[in-house]
C-alpha cells in the first residue's frame, strides 16, 4: 500500500547493493583512464560488479559489526576479482563514499518515476481545470460555506501546487544528485595529486553532478531532497484530501473510481485511492524531520547521524512514489457531479451572496449602513424560510437603491466569481510554458 512495485524494487536490497557495485565499478574505470589502475584490472573489477553475484543478507549481517555494509561488500569484491586486481579494488575510497553515492543513484532512479507521476497528475488537472472552468460550486473556508466559485478553479490550484513540486524535484535530479568520493577524511590523500581528476571522471561515468568539494558531512543535498520530496507529498496530501471531503455521502460532489468496499458494510463506496495518498503524505513529514535533524554531524566523518539517513531516505522516497503514482490514477478517473455542485451551492437559499448583495448597495448606503442591512435581511430569510433574493426584492430599503435586475444580479452565483476565470488561464498558461522546457 505505501509502495509501487517499481519503486520497491528501485529501493530494494539488491537495488542498493548493485548501486554500491556501480560506485566500485565506476571507479576502477575512472580511475584506469586517471593512469592509477592498471586497464586491465579495472575491467576485471567492472565484470564482477553485478548483484547478482552478492548475498545481500550476508552483507546485511556483516554490516552490523562495523555500522556499514561496504566493509563486507568490499571483501566479497576483492574475493571474486583475480589476483592482480584485488589491490585495486576500493583504492582510495571510504564507505561513506559508496553509500552516499549509492544513495544518490537509488534516489535517482526513483525521482524518474515520481517526476513522471508529478507531471502526468498535473496535466490531469489541466485537464479537469479546462473541463471545468466555468463549473459553479460553492468554496469553503473553516469547513463553512464561504463563497461561489469554480471546480476549476480548485483544479488550477491543485495544478500549480504540482507543477511546483516538480520543478523543485527536477533541479534536484539535475543538479543536486552529486557523486560522493573524498576518502577517509575528505582529502583523497591515497591518491597524491590525481585525486580531484578521479572525481571528475567518476562522476562523469555516473552521470552524476561533480561536486566542488566532498560532502561527508555536508547534508544540504540529502536535506534538499527530503525537503523536495516532502513537498511533493503535501501537495499530493492536499488533492486527496479535497477529494476525500468531496466524496462525503452528504457532500457527493466528487467520486473515487476506484473506489473500495468495506468489511461491514455493503453499501460503503470508500475512496480508497485518496485514503492512500493521505497516508503516505501524513507519514512523510517525520521522515523528513528525522532527515533533516541528521544534518548537524561531526568534524569530516559523522558517527551514527549519517547512518541514521538510510531508512528513512528509502522509506520516503517510496511513500512519494506511492503517492504520486496514486494520485495519477485518481484525476484520471475522477468522477465529476456538476448536479451534486449546484444542489450545494444552493443550501442556504442564497445566503452565501451576501457579501455580493453588500457590495451592491455600498455606493448609495455606505460600508457600514450597508452590510448591517443585508445581514438584517440574511436574519429574515433564515426566520422565514425563504432566500436572499426574495428577501432582498421584499425589503423597501434595498428596493430604493437597487432595481429588480440588479437584485437578481447581485444574487446570482455565477456572476460572483471575480477573477478566478483568469486565475485558471493563467495556471493553464504557466503549465504550458513549463512543459516546453
């Protein structure tokens, strides 16, 4: 539920053992063309940098006594590789150099699949924004009926919310996934003068960002993905939740296609698919603070806050993906009720109008004379039974000022809807403009 099946395997164990076996391999490669190992040995270490040569669990294990799995996947390298390679594997690195590295491969390759969701979720918005743009409902604040407006209105917040998240994420798969490699305290001494060299080309051959110095204890990248990512799940959190309370049996104004039942009751139509994303949004925020509270660490080697990143990195970069590819499927099938919108929007026979009603009547009466009438006649209506409008058209005050046209016009919802007309080409506008980048 908190997953995707290609994000799990993007995360996996084995996922993060073959990226560590990408750093190894990467770097005996670029190391060879560096003149530091010999070709020969750097092609014989590439050849056995395949998962499927490693027993995870065993490294696992092993990982325990020294905090870090690369002690014993470095041993299981240097046992397959031959003879005159064995000297050269690992040369010059740390653990922290694999891992971080490592880490930045496997976000990588799930930042493609989240930015594939983002970007079809949002164009799905585009899609309901235009549908819907002259879609009257009523808009809540405080969880109270507040004024008309638009489903596609809704829809073009939702947009710009994730075309945001997406931007943000694309500069971090761009710019900000750097290769990680400084040796055991951030100098490269093992390697004298080619060291800076051997950086370049290995992040060259991992089609990685060359960063300007080693990172070890530098934590802005990992925090600016976490940041990123957790963004993205409040914007994805934000969708579902709307369509959560839209769905309300007593509201109807949305439904979940793929909706799901309920253990004891038949009749239930949950929205599942909602209810998922909101989960994997709540869960996010504390990956993130767990993330971020790691960032103060030690001198040029941390001791256990670097550690502490791994899971919960792994943790959220599934929950995003999750989220994203869920929310994909919930605007693509997402139900529309215009008629269950309208019936809403007319429940207090009028009242939400009041504030246009006021405006009306400002130049002849004044700020104050003004809204103190209107809510008089709001009071009556509600006594009576009966509608602001008639209300309005009852009341002699108001009839001195305001014709029965300007009444009406004045009580009409959708003639109240200020710029969000505007408001929606102009998110349209902004998504178009970001898709031909």
């Amino acid at each position: 539920m908190f997953s995707t099946p290609e994000a799990t395997e993007r995360t996996s164990a084995a996922a993060w053992v073959q990226a560590m076996l990408d750093f190894e391999s990467a770097l005996a490669v670029a190391q060879a063309v560096a003149g530091v190992v010999p070709p020969a040995a750097a092609r014989e270490i590439a050849r056995h940098c395949r998962a499927e040569l490693f027993d995870a669990d065993s490294i696992a294990e092993r990982a325990v006594s020294s905090a870090t799995p690369v002690i014993a996947l470095v041993r299981d390298l240097t046992a397959l590789v031959g003879e005159d390679a064995r000297p050269h594997v690992h040369r010059g690195a740390t653990s922290q150099d694999v891992v971080d590295t490592a880490a930045m491969l496997i976000a990588r390759d799930v930042l493609d699949l989240v930015l594939a969701d983002l970007r079809a979720a949002a164009d799905e918005c585009a899609r309901l924004a235009e549908e819907h743009r002259g879609t009257v409902m009523i808009g809540r604040s405080l969880l109270q009926q507040a004024l008309p407006t638009t489903f596609g209105s809704r829809c073009a917040t939702w947009l710009t919310s994730l075309d945001a998240a997406t931007t943000a994420l694309e500069r971090i798969r761009h710019e900000r996934l750097a290769v990680q490699f400084g040796g055991a305290a951030g100098t490269l001494a093992a390697l004298g003068a080619d060291g800076v060299r051997v950086v370049r080309l290995l992040a060259a051959e991992l089609g990685l960002p060359e960063p300007v110095v080693p990172w070890h204890t530098d934590r802005t990248r990992v925090a600016e993905l976490a940041g990123a990512l957790g963004t993205a799940a409040g914007a994805l959190g934000k969708i579902a939740l709307d369509v959560e309370l839209h769905a309300q049996t007593e509201v109807g104004e949305l439904s979940d296609a793929e909706a799901g039942g309920s253990s004891a009751m038949p009749h239930k139509r949950n929205p599942v698919s909602a209810v998922l994303v909101t989960a994997a949004a709540r869960r996010a925020p504390g990956l993130v603070a767990t993330l971020l509270s790691a960032m103060p660490q030690e001198h040029e080697r941390a001791a256990g806050a670097w550690q502490s990143e791994w899971e919960p990195l792994t943790e959220l970069l599934r929950l995003v993906a999750a989220a994203a590819a869920r929310t994909r499927r919930l605007l693509a099938g997402l139900q529309v009720h215009p008629e269950r919108m309208a019936a809403n929007l007319d429940l207090t026979r009028g009242l939400v109008m009041a504030e246009s009603a006021s405006g009306a009547l400002l130049e002849a009466l004044g700020r104050t004379e003004a809204q103190d009438l209107v809510a008089q006649v709001c009071r009556r209506a509600v006594q009576q039974g009966t509608t602001l409008r008639a209300e309005l058209l009852a009341d002699a005050r108001v009839r001195q000022v305001l014709s029965e046209e300007q009444v009406i016009a004045a009580t009409e919802p959708g003639d109240y809807l200020g710029s969000a007309p505007a408001f929606v080409d102009r998110a349209l506008t902004a998504h178009a403009e970001l898709e031909k980048r």
